[in-house]
C-alpha cells in the first residue's frame, strides 16, 4: 500500500473529487468507471481505495461539493436582493440557471440523485417523502410565510413550489416545449408564481 502524507491525501482526494466532477458531469454515473478517474488524476486503481470506499461514495461527495457551490453562488446572488419579492426571483432564476447549465445541478435537484446514492451507501431504500435538499438549504420561506403579503402559509409547501418548477427544464428542446419557446416560458412561469405568491405586494 502506497503511503501519502496528509498534505498528499488532501491533493489526491480533492483531484479525485474534481475529475469525478467533470466525468460524472459529462458521461454520467453509470458511464464512468473508477479507471477513468484514476487515469485522469494518475494514481493507479487499487490506489483510489485508500481514498474512497466506492465509486458510489465517490459520486456522493461529487453531489455534495456541487450542491455547495451552487448555495454559495445563491447565497452571493440573494445579497443583492431588496425585498422578499426579489429573494424569491433571484432564488427562480439562479436555480433554473444552475440546472439547466450544469448537469450534475439537474441530476441533485430534478432528478434526485443525491437521495438514491445516499439510499445506495445506507443500503436503505430510496424514499421520495423528502423535499430533497433545496428545501433544508433555504431559509427564506420560513420568514416569508410570516408576512401579510404572502399567500401561503406553509414554508415546505413554498420550497416545494420552487422545487417542482425546475422541472420544466427537462421539457427545453422536446415537442412539448420547444427550444425557441423555453426562454419565455420560464420567464412567464417565474413572474407568474412571484406574482401569485406575493399576491398583495
């Protein structure tokens, strides 16, 4: 077994991590193989072992270090926002940007993945009762719901609405929604569901 010293094994890992980023990103989960990463890092197969259990645990904290760079841009995105009204379109348009840029955003947050990997590590079975992380990474429904201007009264249900509209991104370029339309569509979706959930504002 190869020894590393820490600062090494902070190297190599963080490498494993960013090449498993841009494979898992371009072939996807079940195309990319654990050679493929270690070749694109230089260490041998039975080497990555030492740094991860599995190419499963590998992809988990793929999803994670993503799911973080995409709440601290979102949190960069929201210090300029005034109002509520304006949190909640800047949260819309930074997260339908996120997905339908990165697919590695839309696998954690449309598609879910993240809870099918941890199901995978747990050896549990994948349940799908959870609002999936968006929903425990935004605060702002919760003070929301306290104002008078706010139409719902539920946060989760708040967090929901914004969830399910990322949904739409999977229909950009099919017959149901073409590519020349999705531009106003999401636009039209976004102010619309602004508009309905600040109805007095």
């Amino acid at each position: 077994m190869t020894r590393f010293t820490d600062e090494d094994r902070e190297r190599i890992r963080a490498e494993l991590i960013e090449a498993g980023h841009e494979l898992f990103a371009e072939f996807g989960f079940d195309r990319t193989r654990v050679s493929d990463v270690t070749d694109a890092v230089g260490i041998g197969t039975s080497t990555f072992y030492q740094f991860f259990d599995s190419k499963e645990a590998l992809y988990l904290e793929v999803l994670l270090v993503e799911r973080d760079r995409i709440f601290e841009r979102l949190e960069a995105e929201l210090a300029g926002a005034e109002t509520a009204r304006e949190e909640a379109e800047t949260i819309l348009r930074t997260m339908f940007s996120q997905v339908r840029s990165s697919p590695l955003t839309s696998r954690l947050f449309v598609e879910g993945e993240i809870r099918l990997v941890e199901a995978q590590l747990d050896g549990t079975e994948h349940e799908t009762a959870d609002p999936g992380e968006i929903g425990k990474m935004l605060p702002q429904p919760d003070e929301w719901v306290a104002r008078d201007d706010v139409s719902l009264d539920d946060p989760d249900v708040v967090r929901g609405v914004l969830r399910s509209l990322l949904f739409v991104t999977q229909a950009q370029g099919t017959p149901l929604l073409p590519t020349v339309a999705y531009e106003a569509v999401e636009d039209a979706l976004i102010e619309t569901v602004v508009d309905g959930l600040f109805a007095d504002g």
